[in-house]
C-alpha cells in the first residue's frame, strides 16, 4: 500500500437539479480516486449535497415544500446521478446530517477560541443566487441600471447583525501559502487569479445570517445561523470525523485534491484555507479548478432549453464514451464546447477504430490462429522492443500526468501507443506471416496482447466498464488488474473467451 489519499468534488448545491458540470467534476474526481487504487493507495472519496442558505430556502418556498423534505429530494437526485456515472464514492455527504453540525459548531467554537470572529453588522451587496457578498468595486451595472455580481447574478443591498471572521488578518499567512506551494492552486492560470484577489487586500468576512432560518445554528447565539460557504466547506472534515481526530478516518485529513469548478475557487482557496488555520487544523494540499461546458458554443442556460441532463447524454451514447469524450475533449482547467458532432468522432474515431478495431483484430487473430490461447512470447525484434518499450512507460506517464489533473494529456500518451500498435499489425501483417513464418505470428499477437494488457490496465480508471472487459477477453484475472501486476506475465498458453467488440460505431438514428 502507497498510503492515504483523500479527494473530494464539490457539495453540490441543492437549489436546482444536477447537470454535465456536475458529472464533469464528479467523473474527473473518480479518475483521480480509481487512479490512485490502481496505485495501490489507500483512497477516500468523497462527495454530497450543500443544503442549507437562504437560496435553498427560497427554491423550497417556490417548490411548495418545507426545505427538508425538498433538500430530501434533490440530494437523492444527485447521488443518483453520481451511480449513474459510474463514480465510485466512499461517503456521501449531506450538510443537513446530525455529523455535520456537531462538526460545525465546532469548527466555529475553535475559530472563536482563536480570537478570529467578532460582532458586527453587516452592510453591503449580497448575491442571494451565489450566496455571496461582493464588494461595489466588483459589480456591473446592468442596462436597466441595477447592480450584478461577477457571475451576473443580481444583488441586493443588505444590512443585519452579522458575526465577522477576521480574514483580513490571514492574509500574508495566505500569500506565504500560496508561494511557498506553487502547485497549491491549479491551473497556473487560476493560481494568478487568487494570488492577484489576496494581494488586493482581504476584508473580513460577514459569516452569520440572521434575516433566514434554514442554516445550522450559530453555537450560543441561536438568532444566526452561520453563513452556508463556511457550513459548507466543512464538509471535508466532517466526514473525516471531525471533531473527532482520533477517528480511523482522520488519518486521511488534509486532504490531497479538492476539485472545484472556477465558480466557487476564492471560497476553497482563500476562504477555507484561512478557517482551518484559524482553527489550528492542517490545510487541503491542493485545490483544482476546472473550467465550464458551452453547448454548441453557448453557454447553458434554462432560458435557451440547451442544459445538458448527463443521464440522458449516458442514455444516447454509453457511460464510458461520454467519461472518456469528458477528459479528452479539453484541458482540466480550461473551458470546453460541448457538441455532438464531436462526441460522435471521438467515439467513433478513438474509441471505435483505434483502440476497439485494434483490440478486435488482435484478438481475433488469436482466436483464429493461435486455437484460442495466448500464445508464448517469441525472439523480439527492434519493431517488438519499440512497442513494448513505449506500452510500458504508461504508467509512470500517467502517474505524472494525473499528479497535475492533466487528464487530456494522460490520454493522449495512451493513445500515442494505440496509434504506433496499429502500425505495428499494419507493417507487421501477422495474417500473412502465418503462412510465411507461424513462429513470427505467434511472437507479434503476443506483443500485441501484451501491449493490450497495459492499455487496458491504464485506461480502467477513465472507462471501467469498458476495459473491464477487454482484460476479461485478454484472461487478466480480476485480482491482476493493479499497475503493480503488470510486472508478472501472463501465463503462455492461457486460454481466452472468444473476443468480442468493446465500443461499438455510433450511427445515427433513423430520422
């Protein structure tokens, strides 16, 4: 065992249902977590719902519903949809959980204790929608002349009672954070980001709410409830069970990934880290932005009815195309346009006729030729080492590439081998050479069985379903799926299922 590694999504906020941003992140999370089993880790992943605030409140009231009952809904919604993702969570989290406000209050009390919150009053703009406050400097003004935050949500001018956490106070300790761990925050591009909103001086942070109820009671001052982002970010210790350090789950705390949309990185990056310093508790060890989907080049929005269910996208298109399509298409951190014109050639391009028609052909050659068993490996020659030699480079590769969430770069090594493997029984014809040199062909589909073994391994994490069964066809037992049993060969003379087609060609229905 390579020991602990914790990653978490976002909780994922209830006031709405859930859509491909949030199966992007989850699915990216869930790469991360089956990379590092792979691995040999020991993996805590965890994911959930963010239920409290003034926003989830009011969803509610329009719903018709008391707010527990309605957050009972959209949670099961979610985690609905994560299993329909295929994303392999240890623990799911909702805020609204006995757990979780004991973990909170005390939180708060260790804050407190610190000499970090004061009472005030609080009065400035508020974005009820992103359940945040902005400062005048930050808002647009819209052509009807009201005010809007950075996200175009609409604001609103509030003044109430507030409990203060003394952010301004962690500012240079946030700067020296930041530069002391340059991989802290990624991408580099969002990292600037952060830096460049801390330089321009930190205020203190209204945490307490008093005009709403649906919220976990401030410990002593039952009149407010505590602002939803610190509730909320909590999350990630609560269920490391906290307050509790003597938990067996502790051992997983700080956590190693926090993967976040680029919506809610000042929340994560300032504003949590600055909490659990606050509160004498160690700090995550990385927070990763990703950037957002566009449809067809427009961004989603209920009004243009073009919001993306990923349920239905799995429905239309298979579960490991559309993970796949997901950390192919664009980088990590950066924006992406959703389409089907190019979901349907990655499946069909680099799913079907690359790794599939490569996978079918070696198989089938073997089935064919070889009486169905593995045949044993043979003299190498130069074109057998270069081929081999690149296979099983791939899991240093990847393991350097996810280590910075780079997951369309980690494809792409995969896919480098793909290509030089269909060049290879391309230049090699081993359906000719078992009439010329049956020894020769028996040594070239082993490679390409081996060659196989790797690729499949590597890619579990991004399509399990799919390479599950291509392992199976290559007669990998299920306990020799780990990186580390690529060292052991497999046994010459095996005998394997009859092949059949992994990723089928999308075609198009009739009209």
């Amino acid at each position: 065992m390579n020991g602990c590694y914790y990653i978490t999504t976002p909780i994922y906020y209830v006031n709405g249902a859930p859509h491909i941003g949030h199966a992007y992140t989850s699915i990216a999370a869930d790469v991360m977590a089956r990379w590092k089993r792979l691995d040999g880790f020991d993996v805590f992943f965890l994911t959930g719902t963010d239920e409290h605030g003034q926003k989830v409140e009011k969803a509610a009231a329009e719903a018709g519903m008391d707010p527990q009952a309605f957050t009972d809904k959209v949670s099961a919604d979610f985690r609905d949809m994560a299993v329909k993702m295929g994303v392999s969570f240890d623990d799911y989290i909702r805020t609204t959980e006995d757990r979780h406000k004991v973990s909170c209050a005390e939180l708060w009390q260790r804050i407190d204790a610190s000499g970090n919150i004061y009472l005030g009053h609080y009065e400035g703009w508020y974005a009820v929608r992103d359940e945040a406050f902005y400062d005048e400097d930050e808002l647009t003004t819209r052509p009807d002349g009201s005010k809007a935050a950075p996200s175009g949500a609409p604001v609103e001018w509030v003044r109430e009672p507030s409990y203060f956490f003394r952010l301004s106070a962690w500012q240079d300790t946030l700067l020296k954070l930041y530069e002391d761990d340059p991989d802290f925050i990624l991408p580099a591009g969002r990292r600037n980001e952060v830096l460049s909103f801390v330089r321009g001086g930190l205020r203190d942070l209204s945490i307490s709410r008093t005009s709403f109820r649906w919220g976990i009671p401030v410990p002593g001052a039952p009149d407010h409830v505590m602002y939803v982002w610190l509730d909320a970010l909590n999350n990630y210790v609560t269920a490391c069970g906290f307050p509790d350090e003597t938990a067996s789950r502790w051992r997983y705390w700080p956590a190693d990934a926090h993967f976040v949309g680029k919506d809610i990185l000042r929340f994560h990056a300032v504003y949590w880290p600055a909490f659990l310093m606050a509160a004498g508790l160690p700090v995550p060890r990385r927070i990763s932005s990703h950037g957002w989907w566009t449809v067809e080049g427009e961004k989603m929005s209920k009004s243009l009815g073009n919001v993306i269910e990923p349920r239905q996208l799995v429905a239309t298109y298979g579960l490991d195309q559309v993970r796949y399509f997901l950390l192919r298409e664009k980088p990590f951190g950066g924006d992406g346009t959703m389409s089907h014109q190019a979901l349907v050639t990655r499946i069909n391009v680099e799913l079907a006729n690359d790794l599939g028609n490569l996978a079918q052909r070696s198989l089938s050659l073997i089935a064919r030729n070889c009486d169905g068993r593995l045949p044993g490996r043979g003299p190498v020659s130069d074109a057998d080492a270069d081929l081999t030699r690149m296979a099983e480079a791939l899991p240093g590769a990847l393991r350097e590439r996810l280590a910075r969430q780079v997951f369309h770069e980690a494809l792409e090594d995969v896919w480098k081998v793909v290509r030089a493997a269909n060049a290879y029984i391309d230049h090699q014809a081993p359906w000719a050479l078992r009439r010329t040199d049956p020894v020769r062909m028996a040594a070239v589909l082993r490679v390409l069985a081996d060659v196989l073994r790797v690729i499949a391994t590597v890619l579990q994490p991004f399509m399990p379903e799919s390479m599950g069964r291509m392992l199976d066809q290559l007669g990998v037992a299920n306990n020799a799926r780990q990186l580390a049993d690529l060292a052991a060969p497999l046994a010459d003379g095996s005998v394997l299922p009859a092949p059949q087609g992994v990723f089928p060609r999308y075609v198009e229905p009739a009209a």
